[in-house]
C-alpha cells in the first residue's frame, strides 16, 4: 500500500460545500455534521472569527492510501482517520472529514479548523507532514487492514471454523 498525506492551507472554508459535491460526508468533530452545509460552514467561520486577524482560517489535509488489497467501507476508513487524527494530536480541533472510497484506492479529505475551541491556533508552519505522521497512519492502516473482522483473507487465514 502506497501512502501520501498532503496538507495546504485554506484562506475560507467554502471549500467544504466544493468537497460535498463530490464526495461523501463522513464525520466531523465539534460540529453537527446532520445540519444544512451552510450552517456547517457557519459554524466553522464562527469559531474562526474569534481570531479576526487571521488570513488563512483552515488546513486541508488529503490522505490517499493506494493499493490496498482488501476492500475497506466507510466505518473501517472511519477508524483510520480516528486514530490518526488522535495520533497526531489534532483530536481537539474542529474538522469534518470526507470519504472517496474506490476498489483499491481511498481518499480521505478532511477539513480542519486551525482556531481551537480555547481560542489558540495551529501554526501553519507545521503544514508537510513528517516521517511521524506518516507513521502514525501506517499504524492506523494497519490495526485495521491487518485485523480478520475487515479482512475476509485474513479471516479465512486464521479461522477454525473454515477446516
């Protein structure tokens, strides 16, 4: 499996609406990812705007996992980016996160807020992730890719009752 993390930042959050229309809408933290996208967005600039001098207000993050051999839904791509976003410490900050899962390929895009609910910021310095990240989500990938409930291989690999 190929693994690539790009990350760039965002001056608005209208981005958001560009990713819906494209892609499914899988989760979000600190918003209510059931209301309408434009209150979604609101929600986003409200927080934001609590560092009104602020320019660039987000930070896309775009990880692609390519050839992977099993076929991963939406709940097992769910934990991957739970667990990397917890791994990389951002579990705290205000994101939404969309899914485009193909045969052997998945793109995970997800929004984050750089304005914290307590009020401080992520430098976007930081922005490129490093060898960490990527190894946090190599780890993500493989508590899930590597476990028989989500691989039918590995199932039949290591179950009794297939004889």
């Amino acid at each position: 499996m190929k693994i690539i993390i790009e990350e760039l930042k965002i001056d608005n959050f209208g981005f958001i609406e560009t990713l819906s229309q494209q892609y499914i809408l899988a989760n979000g933290s600190l918003i209510d990812i059931n209301h309408p996208l434009s209150r979604i967005i609101d929600d986003f600039n409200t927080l934001s705007g609590t560092r009104p001098k602020l320019k660039n207000l987000g930070i896309y993050t775009l990880i692609s996992l390519k050839n992977i051999y099993i076929q991963l839904n939406q709940e097992s791509c769910l934990k991957i980016v739970d667990q990397y976003i917890h791994g990389i410490g951002w579990h705290d900050l205000q994101y939404i996160c969309f899914l485009d899962i193909r045969k052997s390929n998945i793109y995970i895009h997800i929004i984050f807020n750089r304005v914290t609910p307590q009020g401080k910021l992520i430098d976007i310095k930081c922005l490129g992730a490093n060898w960490q990240q990527y190894e946090v989500l190599r780890q993500s990938c493989s508590l899930i890719i590597d476990n028989p409930v989500h691989n039918k291989y590995l199932q039949r690999q290591f179950c009794n009752c297939c004889g």
